[in-house]
C-alpha cells in the first residue's frame, strides 16, 4: 500500500500567520509576524528533513519579514 505524501504543516502555519501579519495593525501585527518567522524558520528545517513545504515555508519567512517592514 503507497504511503500518503507527508505535509510540512509548520510551513502551512508560518505561511498563514506571515500572510495575516501584513494585514494587522501595529503591536498585533509586530507579534503576529515574529510568529511567522519562527513558524517559517521551523518549517524550513523540517521541509530538509522530510522534502515536503519548502516552497510555503519560504514564502511565509518572506511575508513575515515584508510585515516587519511594514511596521517598522
């Protein structure tokens, strides 16, 4: 019986809050994109391991870091 494909669910996360922290105002925003870096770092890490997510772990540190920016 094949194996499921595993998921990056780290990655999936850091993408989602990365995304809502562009959209938050200032001190929600600032924690909210904190969050994503270290999601996103984490499943950056994790896709190494399991080749899975790299694509939306690398998006989420992009988004996090582009709401640091904006806050900032």
């Amino acid at each position: 019986m094949p194996q499921r494909p595993q998921s990056n669910g780290l990655a999936v996360a850091g993408f989602v809050v990365g995304l809502v922290s562009v959209f938050m105002p200032l001190v929600i925003g600032f924690v909210m994109a904190g969050v994503g870096l270290g999601l996103s770092i984490g499943g950056l890490v994790r896709a190494g391991r399991i080749a899975a997510g790299s694509g939306l772990a690398v998006a989420g540190l992009v988004l996090s870091i582009v709401g640091l920016l904006l806050i900032i």
